[in-house]
C-alpha cells in the first residue's frame, strides 16, 4: 500500500525540478497534483464495490453511504442490481435485473434507486454494485490506498503531466528579466515543459487505454439494427446512403 508521499517522491524525481519547487503560500503543491491525477484516473478506472442491502417490502431503497459504502452522489454510478442476490454456497445464478427494471427516484430530501416491478422482502438480499473514486493513504486524510499496485505508476505520471503544465505556465508568465537572454530561457524552459507534459499525458493515455480489439457490433434486430435506426446491414443500404 503506497503512501501520498511516495506518489509526491516519484513525480519530483521524475519532473527533476529540485531548483525551482512549486510552492504556493508555503503549501506544497504536490499534494494536489496527485489529487487531480487521482480524480482523473478515478473517472478513467473506478474502484467498483459491491453492497448487500436486505429488502423491506418496499419498491425504494435510499441511496445513501449506509447502503452503499463511500457512494458520492453526483460522481459514482449503479453497474447493475440484483434484487434476490445468489446463494454462493448453493451454486445459484446470478440474478441480475435489467436497466430498464428500476429507475432513479429524487425527492426533496434524499435521491433512491425504485423497482419497476419487484418488493424484495426481509428474506431477499439485494446486491448492488457500483463505483466510487480511489483513494490515497494519507491524502485528504483517508488511510488506504485503493490503486491497484500495478497502476501506481498511471498516477505518477498524470501528476507529472500536470506539474509539468504548472511549469510551462510559470516561466510562460516570467516577465522583466535583467537579460534579453533571460527572456529567451524563460521561453525556451516553457516549452520544454509543454512538451514533458505531453509525453507524461501520452503514456498515462497509452498505459490506461484498453487492448485495441477488432472492430465488431452485436445487435438484436428488434433493437433497430438496420433500417429502424438508419444504420446499414453490411450488404444493404440505409435510408440516407446515396
């Protein structure tokens, strides 16, 4: 389990700018470098769990953390829900139920999940899996380290991309200078850091992109394939195709 300052230890090697640190009101910047690197990389790969929520005859559950542990409202999002959740032990299937069989609820007070068609009763285990963002030991006062080991680096190297945009942009800003060739290492050291900022994006993008895979497309025919939806057959034609 990383800690924050392992994170913060291997941008600065790798940014090397030990001569010029970025400090804002004597607060190190670091931190929330690895903070921003860590929301993106929470968007590009939550951390998905699973709850267990016992049913009450009622077509509602609230959607809450004491359902769903670290749930944040607005950012993390329901994968899918069992309504009567497998026995394990006994080799039962899993029952998950369609998207179209529950719905989000609002009211004036709390946000809910409501089944179409289904009460589960105090004997029925609802299973729900959903996503929350990662978390950092010692960052934000939290005390584990959710990124998977073999995805430290992913982390490192989106914080750099953005340390690296910081740079650029403070010797960008770099102004009255006591030589002409100041300005011109100013510029030059700008761009140098434009550019490791987008060598450290590219293999964040490279490193967090799924396997390409060979292009393909499943559908049923009831679904519109085709003619419906104006998307051609691979030996028919759709509507507007001249």
């Amino acid at each position: 389990m990383a800690l924050l300052e392992e994170y913060i230890e291997n941008v600065r090697g790798m940014v090397r700018e030990a001569n010029n640190p970025i400090y804002d009101s004597g607060v190190d910047q670091y931190e929330d470098y690895v903070r921003r690197s860590l929301r993106k990389y929470s968007i590009d790969r939550p951390l998905v769990k699973s709850a267990s929520i016992t049913g009450t005859s009622s077509e509602y559950f609230i959607v809450n953390t004491s359902n769903l542990p670290d749930f944040v409202e607005f950012w993390s999002s329901i994968e899918r829900i069992e309504v009567k959740a497998p026995t394990i032990a006994s080799n039962e299937d899993p029952n998950y139920i369609e998207r179209d069989e529950w719905e989000y609820y609002r009211n004036a007070t709390a946000l809910y999940v409501h089944f179409i068609n289904a009460r589960p009763t105090a004997s029925d285990t609802i299973s729900v899996t959903y996503t929350v963002p990662h978390t950092i030991n010692n960052l934000d006062s939290e005390s584990t380290d959710s990124v998977p080991s073999v995805d430290f680096e992913a982390v490192v190297y989106y914080a750099c991309n953005l340390t690296c945009m910081a740079l650029a942009s403070k010797f960008a800003g770099t102004s009255d200078p006591t030589l002409r060739a100041d300005v011109v290492n100013y510029k030059t050291k700008s761009a140098e850091y434009i550019a490791l900022a987008k060598m450290y994006r590219d293999i964040y993008m490279e490193w967090i992109s799924d396997p390409i895979k060979a292009a393909s497309l499943v559908r049923d025919i009831d679904f519109g394939y085709g003619f419906a939806d104006n998307q051609p057959f691979m030996t028919h034609r759709s509507f507007n195709r001249s």
